[in-house]
C-alpha cells in the first residue's frame, strides 16, 4: 500500500478537525477542500466565507467544511477564548493584549485547538514558520520532560522509509535536547510504521575521534537511552556505520543499531538540513515535513514555498499525529 494510502487508511472515518488559518490562499483553500470531500478529516477555514467560495470556485461549500471569520466570531465565544488564552499566558499578556493577539490567525487558530474545538493546525503556506511555531509554544506549548520542539521529515524512495530530525528547528541543540529529539524521532516513526533504530550521527564512530562536539554526541545517546531504556539507540554513529551493515560490523560490532538504522539523528540543525537535501536532490528521495515534534497537540509548518499536494499531505499527518 503507498504511504499515504496508509495513512489515509488509519485516520478516514475518525471525524478529526484540522483548522487552516490562512483562508485567503488558494492552495489552503482547495486542499481543504479536497480532504473534506474525500472524508479523510473534517476542514476549518479562517477566513471571508465569500472570498473562500469564489476561490474554490464553488457556489456551496462541502458539509464538511466550515468557516470561520474572525472578525464575525460571536462576542461571548470570543471572550471565552480571550479569557483562556491569558489564563493559559499565566499573566504575560492582558486582556487588552490577549484580544488584540487572538485577532492574529494564528493565534486565533491555536486557541482553537488548545480548547479542544479543533484537532490540530496547518499553516506557513503564507506566514513565515516564527509565525506558527511562536503561537503554537506559548499556547498548546511541549509535552512533558520535551524542553522544546523539533522539525522531522520522513525520506521516502519507492519502498524505503526513514527519518531525518532536527532538520528544521534546533539550531545546536546541547546534550539534552539532542536527545529529547531522538525520543521524540521515535514517536514520529511509529506513526509512518518505522520500527525505529535511532542512530545519533556524528564524524566519528564509538571514540575514533576526539572533539567537543563528538563528546555533545556520546552524552546526548547516554541520556536518551536513559530517557527510553526499551528502545534501540546508539551513538556516536558516522552515516556509514550507521547505514551500511558491513561498515557497522566492521566500526560498531557490538551496536544494535550500526548498519540497520533507520532513525537519524544529526547533531545540529546545519548537517540535519545538508542532509535532508542531499538526499532529496542527489538521492531522489522525496521529504516530507517538516513534521513538528514535541507539542501537546499538533501544529504543522509549511514551507511558503509548498504546493496544493504538499498542503494536503502535511494535513494528513497532523490529523494523524492527533490520533495519539
């Protein structure tokens, strides 16, 4: 079955809300769409209802999709959210704050899901990533013992499948968080049927070299293994020894995960994006994400430069990360 197939398969039926704060572009609009008609999840558009309609080209939209204009929302149901938010802010921001924040899409759409009213939020087609990742850390914020969140994507060539993380957020994560990463590479994996075998990459294999940033990589793997003893992760682990068996026998015979990883781990957000991209570009692989890893409740980032079938794809798997 193709992986989207898959994917589709796990989540069509479950009625899950995904909410698209940026109704006046067209890629956003025809893909939720099309995920509606097709019942695989259940689409919520901010924006002119009028203007939804006329980019469709639609004289009625599907039953599941709806819309909302902010600047029609109902007044009560907005001060509930305005009151949610700054008791979620913990008093950062005041009412006065809060209302004039929550009439930022956005932000208005991630209240939307922290309140439960929707299951998850794709955006970025149109906003820079600061403008969906900032909303999504101060309100649905990480889960516990994750300091922070991360960026995966899942590599793809016919049947081949693994992931690549931090290649989107971090940009030198320490110790800690390098290895919050790879336990949260492994929840991400699971999602896509990767039995993950996390590799925590370095240029160097098992001590062969000696450096400070070799050292971050061996003391990220001690804590992640601590952080989830019953899974398979090893390191410092170079691509080769990590990727081809014959290499891994021959640089880590004693490792579970040298030669058959599956889950890579970059040490920094500079080699994770090198590397994603070598092998999109010279590898032919297809990258899909970046998926955000770490939150409460999901929010996926677009690149500004995705099409319709990326927005598509991205909403299928925000919609399935909430079936968590």
């Amino acid at each position: 079955m193709d992986l989207f197939e898959n994917l589709i398969s796990k989540i069509k039926g479950e009625g899950k809300k995904i909410v698209f704060p940026e109704g006046n572009d067209e890629r956003i609009v025809n893909a939720a769409i099309r995920l509606a008609d097709e019942g695989i999840i259940n689409s919520v558009i901010l924006g002119n209802e009028v203007q939804i309609k006329k980019i469709a080209k639609l004289d009625i939209l599907p039953n599941d999709v709806s819309v909302i204009d902010i600047t029609k929302y109902p007044k009560e149901e907005f001060e509930k959210m305005v009151n949610s938010f700054v008791e979620r802010r913990n008093g950062k921001n005041t009412v006065d704050q809060a209302r004039k924040m929550l009439q930022d899409v956005n932000y208005f759409g991630t209240m939307l899901v922290y309140m439960g009213i929707a299951d998850g939020l794709v955006s970025g087609a149109v906003h820079p990533t600061g403008d969906t990742v900032r909303p999504a850390l101060q309100i649905i914020k990480t889960r516990p013992k994750t300091t922070r969140t991360s960026g995966a994507f899942i590599m793809t060539r016919g049947d081949e499948r693994y992931l690549f993380a931090d290649c989107a957020i971090n940009i030198n994560p320490n110790e800690q968080e390098l290895a919050e990463i790879a336990v949260e590479s492994i929840r991400t994996a699971r999602l896509f049927d990767i039995d993950p075998k996390v590799a925590m990459l370095s240029f160097s294999t098992k001590g062969s070299a000696k450096s400070d940033e070799v050292t971050k990589v061996s003391e990220a793997t001690k804590i992640a293994k601590a952080l989830a003893p019953k899974e398979q992760i090893d390191g410092e682990l170079q691509f080769d020894a990590a990727f081809i068996e014959s290499v891994g026998l021959k640089k880590a015979p004693s490792s579970n995960v040298a030669g058959k990883a599956n889950v890579f781990v970059f040490p920094e957000l500079q080699s994770g994006n090198i590397g994603y991209k070598i092998a999109q570009r010279l590898g032919g692989f297809e990258a899909i994400g970046p998926i955000l890893q770490g939150l409460n409740q999901p929010v996926s980032d677009l690149s500004r430069g995705a099409n319709e079938d990326d927005v598509y794809k991205v909403a299928i798997i925000t919609a399935l990360q909430a079936t968590l």
